[in-house]
C-alpha cells in the first residue's frame, strides 16, 4: 500500500476554498487525523497531495477526486470517518481505496447548474436554451495563458437537459474533463458571445459524477 | 446560503473569508441560546483570526451554554461595495444572520487606524453611529482590546467600553445585559449598573469641560460616575481558559499558526512602549502549562507551525525548558517552532540555532535608537556591544541578513542621535565582514525607521510628536549619512504616523472628526490600500480640530489629559518619574533587578507577587 485515492465532496461553504487553500485544508485534516502521509524528498518537504481534476472556486463537487501517499499501511476503510471527524463543512470523503487507474483516464464531467433568470421565467427559456446547446458548433472565444483562443463547444457539451424552477432553470449537461478542459463557465461565455438574451443573470454548477472516455464511471 | 451572497461571492477576492463554516467554528440553536453576541473585528478576516486576544474571548464567551458568540470581520473594499449595492447589511460569519440582530456588539479595538472601520461596520450593519442616537438598550455596543485606554476619541460611539483583559469581565457585562433586558430597564439604568462593574468605562457618564485655550478642564463625572475606572486582568493564567481548540480557517491569513502564550506584562520599562506599561503586571505561565496547550493546539489544529508569544520571549523565566518540551513534540512532527520578540541583549544563540533549523533566512532586532545615550533616555537597555556580539554570533552561524528597527522623533533626538543608525548600522556591517564564514553569499543589512507616536499611559504621553517635515529632515539625513552598499534603508511616512498620534491622544472632538472622515469614505485606514492623508486633513478642518494640538504639541505635567479617568495599573507619578529620567538619560532598573513599585502588583489578588 503506497498510492490512495480518496473521493469526496465539497459543497455549501466549502465551494468557496481555493484549490490552493484546499491543498492546505486537506493537509491539515490529514494532520489531524494522524495520517502517516508520505512527504517528498529535499529541503522544504511537502506531502505528496494531488487533485485529479481542479475546481473552481465557487463550483461544488460530489465527486472529487484526490491522490495521496502514504508511509505505512493504514485501514482504509476507516479513514473516511475519521478525516471527516475533523474537517470543515462541506468536505466529506467518501471512500478511499487504491487506485487500479491513473487520473489520466478521466474524460467526462456530469454537471449539474442552476440559472437564475431575473426578467424572464425559466419556462420561456427551455426551447430556445435547448435549441442553443444543440447547435452545430458553438465557438466560443476564451482567455487561456496563451492568449485569446476558440475552444468548440459542440461535442465538448454533450447531453444538455434543462427544466424550469421557481428562479429559472435547472440544467445538467455532460463536459470534456479533459483534452479539452471544458470549464462549466464556459456554458455561460458562449451564451454571452452567441445568443445575449440567452444568458442568465447567476449561474452556479456542481459536479455530479466523472466518467472515463467510454462514459464508464471512473475510480 | 443567502442569495445575494451567492451571486456576490462568486466576484469578489477571497470569498472564503466570508462564508464561515471551518473547523471548530461554535454553531449553536438561536432559539435555545438566551443571548447573541456579534464580536467584531474591525479588519479584514486574515487580521482578525490571527489575534489571539479574539480566539480567547470568542471562546470564553461561548463556554457560556446559552450565550452565542459569532464572529464579524470588515469586508475588504470590493465586498463592502458589493453588500452595499445589493443592500446586504454586515452579517455574522456563524449564522449568516444580519449583524442589527444580534443583542450586543462587542467591537475589539486593538490599534486607533481601526475608528473609521468600526464606524463603517456599525453604518453596514444598519446600526446608528452615535449612542446617543441608539436610545433604546438593544443592541448594546461596547469595545475593548488597547486603544480603550484611551477611550474618549470613540466615547461618542459606545455605550460603554472595558479596559483590561476581558476574560471575566465582558461575561459579567453581557449577563447584566441580559438582566437589564429581562426585566426591562432603561439603556441609562444598564448603564449606571454596568458602571459598577471594575474595567467598565461608560462615557456618557462623563462630560469633558474645557478651557479657552482647547485644554480639558475636567472630565466632570455625572452622577453614578465612578472617580476612576481600573483596568481588570487575569491574575493566574494557569488556570484561565485558553483555546486549544481554536478555529481552523480554511484560506490563509496572516499569521498561520499556533499561539502559545507565555505570559503577560513585560518587566522591561521601555518609555516608549505603550504595551509595556498597560498589560502590567507581569504574570507567567508555568512551563508545563506553556508545553501542554502547544501540543495540544498543534495537535488540535494540524498546524506545522507554532510561536510562543509575549512581548519580550526572553524574558521568560522558564524558556529553556518550555522551549525544550515543545520541541521534544514538535522535532518528530516536523513542526517548527518560532519566537518572536527576542532581546538583542540575552539572545541565546543555541536556541536559535535549534529553532530555525531549516529556516536561515533574516534576523530582526529593534535597537529603537541609534546611540547609547538615546537609547538610555528610553530605557532600552541594550548596548552596542550586546547588539553587536548577538550580530556576530548570528554571522558565525551563517545568517546573512539583520533587519535593525528604529525610531525618529524620539524625545531628546539630536541630528547626532539620528546619524548614529547609520554608524550603527556601519558597524553591524564591519563585524559581519570580520566573522563570516561565507562571504560570496553576501549580507543584507535593512534599516527602517518610523516616526515615533508618543501614547498614553507611557512616560512619554506628554510629549510633542516631531512634525513630518522634521521626520523627513532626519530621514534626509539618515539615508545621506548611510554610504554602504550592503545596507538599505526603508523609511514608513509619516502621514500615518501623524494620525494616529492624534487618534491615540485625542479626545471626544476628535471622535467628530473621525465620523467626518469616515463620512468622506475612511475606512480600513491601517492599509496603505486605503489610507488618505488628504481626507483626513479634511475631515479636521470641517471639524475645526487642529491635529497639531493632538499630535505635536507638548502638554504640561498638569494638564488633564482626556483619559485622565482611566486607570491601568500603573501610577502616574511613576510615569512622571519615568519622563524625568528620560530627560536625564538616566536608566531604570527592569522589574527583576528592582521593582519600582510602579503600582500594578495592586491589581493582583493580597499575597500573590508581580512576576512570580
Ligand atoms: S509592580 Fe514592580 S515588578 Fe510589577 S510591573 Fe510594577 S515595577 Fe514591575
């Protein structure tokens, strides 16, 4: 026993930590629940922590995934419970278990998000939201480090559902996890870019599930 | 969560100071609890869950089952504009319920830059500023934490303030409080009760009279107005709560670490320092107790990062052995151990060494002034051969950087006094070139210098500050006189320093000109993000309050001074004694060669003696 995986959730308040501050929460918890975790070599050691796929700050998460290391066996059954005996709220782990496959292999995101519309009512919406999500491509202009470039939105999005509810509408969607990374925003650029009238006043996403490239659950 | 929160958060820096919800934080049922309590920090959340003196009290507070304390920070300026145009009023981190809720404010006010910003929390709170605009008894709203001593720049503002260390006596309050309210007394009645109690200080039971030159006159007490209104302290802080347990924040803030307290008071008697008079007497902590609540906050809150804290560390009489059983825990963890404020005089260098094991990094000293004799005249009690041996040891043992700290404006200062930093400064330099080990690495050597703000309740709290044209004269002249290019020199301007030489020793007109100026928009003034000099100068002129008068001009020995009420511990003929051996630069023994009987033993129980 070396490389564990553990899966959690992060939701409510903890939407709001940083995934640089994540990294420290998680370090912290650990700490706590004297787990013997393993740290890397040199001179200024830090524990060998990664999470598979970064969220953003302000998106909640039922399926988060992170790697660790430890130094000796420890009972992995147990661990959930007591790291969540003493972690914020909205962190709850879930499972922990030894990884059969690299994080590598995820590809797909199920989303979930909730449109508010101000003006509007949810219901008048559906048809034409529907229609957009359906488009044959849907290029939309984003700021990466590289510069200004168009990511295809079509093909990346896939899935697209939406139903009414008292503030707007409530959607869900499958994205590219990776290659490309679709972030969830991206939704909301695209209706700003191509269809105004389209964009809600607030939108806010979770993650529901993460699959592999053949849409099987991924562990 | 609330909805305008929810589409705020998402665009502001930082949002997770805003939401709550960490580890340890106390959530309780509000229809159980009999009173709730907003402890506001008027700072930004990574200031206020750095101060120990608000995890100490949060925690004191809410060992009372049925009373529920939560925490309010001041937003940072984007949020604030955010609340405001959305109409949120300032809510509680715990419950998320609007601050104008709650039975009592407690603000803890531990530095004057602060005034505007507990001003602009009561204002988004949708409280009125005045007390006297708050006729009704709830909500209360008090302050405490340093800058009470003198209490009268924001006595307009709070029903009433407790000096002191709150432990016992904010419990007291709150539980009359909760009597007045059950019964139904008026705010006033509260009030003339709750002035009963030792540490609590109710302005609107005094009335400052003044002569025609702008002087107090008197501070008249009303009826049911006590003479004097003594501080209170803990007297065994072995016994006395200590939190443990504290929050966890989950988004750095400034000082990310355990606290382990080691004692409070300083037996030092640097005239300068405002600290070292008003948290006399000095009382310690026996060393078991300083490695039990280490191990345990460090255990409690995963932190790999823990300092002991006091004003002056070694001066701890148990450090060797504190020190030694926290790191026999701390080593194997890999948890790091740091201590602030050590003397340049009885720095122990093995300790160091044992300390900052992996960090290396700079060293820092405040000589405070740049010759012996003027460092007489404040009692700093640090030679030039102490300061340079202490920098020799540390170049042996391969340090390459000394920040040295120093004051302008010292009462006494001559150009000789000022020209003198740097032929420090040059010598520090001089003993790094005769003892390093490893000079290809080279040395950083930082002179800063700030202006000094002379402060009540110190020897110096009549004195004149040094105008901010006469600091930049010696300012020119320090960084002229430095020549060497291995030494740097940062100097603090001095507008700000200007201020709060008049907040600090301000009276009750000044608390007008702190609304006007928090009216043209001041708050969080202690940032430089935010601080205007300009605004200020304004706000006193529309006031028609001469800053000079406050910051740099001398008052006589006689003069009634506005927290002239206030009694912290220590005498004011000490404090005059104090002022005239300054002037003769004549030394005073630290309170472990000879105490000066300086009064403050008085405050702890018959038979208990100061420092142990
Ligand atoms: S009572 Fe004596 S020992 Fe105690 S603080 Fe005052 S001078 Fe120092």
């Amino acid at each position: 026993m070396d490389k564990l995986r553990l899966r959690f959730e992060k939701t409510g308040k903890a939407a709001y930590i940083s995934h640089l501050d994540l990294m420290r929460v998680v370090q912290r918890i650990f700490l706590r629940a004297e787990t013997p975790l393993r740290y890397s070599e040199g001179f200024n050691p830090h524990a060998l922590i990664s999470i598979c796929l970064p969220l953003s700050v302000g998106t909640e998460s039922l399926c988060e995934l992170m790697d660790f290391r430890v130094k000796r066996d420890i009972d992995i059954a147990a661990l959930p419970e007591k790291l969540n005996s003493t972690s914020p709220e909205g962190i709850r782990f879930l499972e922990c278990y030894e990884p059969e496959r690299k994080a590598s292999g995820i590809k797909w995101l199920r989303i979930e998000g909730r449109f508010d519309y101000d003006h509007v009512s949810g219901e008048n919406i559906v048809q034409p939201l529907l229609a957009f999500f359906r488009r044959e491509s849907i290029p939309v202009k984003r700021r990466t480090k590289r510069g200004e470039g168009v990511l295809e939105l079509a093909g990346n999005v896939r899935d697209f559902e939406c139903e009414p509810t008292q503030d707007g509408l409530r959607i869900k969607c499958v994205i590219s996890a990776q290659e490309p990374t679709v972030n969830p925003d991206l939704l909301i650029h695209a209706l700003e870019q191509l269809s105004p009238e389209l964009k809600p006043d607030f939108a806010k996403f979770r993650r529901v599930e993460i699959y592999d490239a053949d849409m099987g659950v991924f562990r | 969560m609330d909805k305008r929160l929810e589409r705020i958060l998402p665009n502001v820096q930082k949002p997770a100071r805003y939401t709550g919800g960490e580890l340890n934080e106390i959530i309780k049922d509000k229809s159980e609890v009999k009173l709730r309590m907003a402890f506001c920090f008027p700072d930004v959340y990574e200031i206020g869950m750095s101060n120990l003196g608000m995890r100490i009290l949060y925690g004191v507070i809410n060992n009372e089952p049925d009373i529920w304390c939560e925490r309010v920070f001041a937003p940072w300026g984007d949020m604030a504009e955010a609340m405001r145009e959305n109409k949120m009023l300032l809510y509680a981190l715990e419950s998320g319920d609007p601050v104008s809720e709650f039975d009592v404010l407690g603000f803890s006010i531990g530095y004057e830059m602060a005034y505007c910003t507990v001003l602009d929390m009561l204002d988004m709170a949708g409280i009125p500023l005045r007390s006297a605009d708050r006729p009704g008894l709830t909500p209360l709203v008090f302050a405490g934490g340093t800058s009470c001593c003198n209490p009268e720049p924001m006595a307009p503002f709070m029903d009433l303030m407790v000096l002191g260390e709150g432990e016992e006596v904010d419990v007291e309050v709150l539980r009359l409080f909760q009597r007045a309210r059950d019964e139904g007394w008026s705010k006033h009645d509260f009030l003339l009760e709750a002035a009963k109690i030792q540490g609590v200080y109710v302005p609107s039971l005094y009335e400052p009279v003044y002569n025609a030159d702008g002087t107090l006159a008197e501070m008249r007490c009303l009826p049911g107005a006590p003479e004097k209104v003594t501080k209170r302290i803990i007297s065994d802080l072995d016994s006395v709560y200590y939190p443990t347990n504290p929050i966890v924040p989950s988004t750095e803030i400034v000082h990310d670490r355990v606290n382990v307290e080691l004692f409070r008071g300083c037996v030092r008697g640097c005239r300068f320092c405002q600290a070292g008079y008003v948290y006399r007497p000095i009382r310690a902590k026996k060393p078991e107790t300083v490695i039990r609540q280490g191990i345990e906050s460090i255990r409690n809150t995963g932190s790999q990062e823990a300092t002991l804290l006091s004003l002056s560390s070694s001066d701890y009489r148990h450090l060797p052995e504190a020190c030694d059983g926290l790191l026999d825990w701390c080593e194997p963890r890999n948890v790091s151990l740091s201590l602030p404020s050590l003397r340049a005089d009885n720095f122990s260098m093995e300790l160091m060494s044992r300390l900052q094991k992996v960090r290396r990094g700079g060293l820092t000293f405040a000589p405070e002034a740049g010759t012996q004799r003027l460092r007489d005249v404040i009692n700093k009690n640090v030679t030039e051969d102490d300061l340079l041996n202490t920098c020799r040891i540390a170049f042996e043992g391969g340090w390459n950087g000394i920040k040295l700290y120093f004051m302008l404006g010292l009462p006494t200062e001559t150009d000789e006094d000022v020209v003198g930093i740097a032929d420090l400064a040059a010598q520090v330099l001089h003993v790094w070139r005769e003892s390093s080990p490893n000079k290809q690495r080279g040395v950083r050597i930082t002179v800063s210098t700030s202006c000094f703000v002379p402060k009540p309740h110190s020897p110096f709290q009549w004195e004149a500050q040094v105008t901010r044209s006469e600091y930049k004269r010696r300012v020119n002249l320090l960084r002229d006189s430095i020549t060497a290019k291995n030494v740097t020199y940062n100097w603090h301007d001095p507008d700000t320093s200007f201020i709060e030489a008049v907040l600090s020793r301000g009276d009750r007109r000044v608390g007008d000109a702190i609304e006007a100026a928090w009216r043209r928009g001041a708050r969080m003034e202690a940032w430089s993000d935010y601080f205007n000099f300009k605004r200020w100068m304004d706000a006193f002129d529309e006031c028609g309050v001469d800053p000079d008068f406050y910051a740099t001009r001398e008052r006589s020995e006689d003069e009634v001074l506005p927290w002239c009420r206030i009694d912290m511990g220590v005498r004011t003929s000490l404090l005059l004694r104090e002022k005239h051996r300054a002037y003769a630069a004549e030394l005073s023994p630290d309170c472990r060669v000879a105490c000066s009987a300086c009064g403050a033993q008085s405050l702890l129980p018959k038979g208990v003696k100061c420092d142990g």
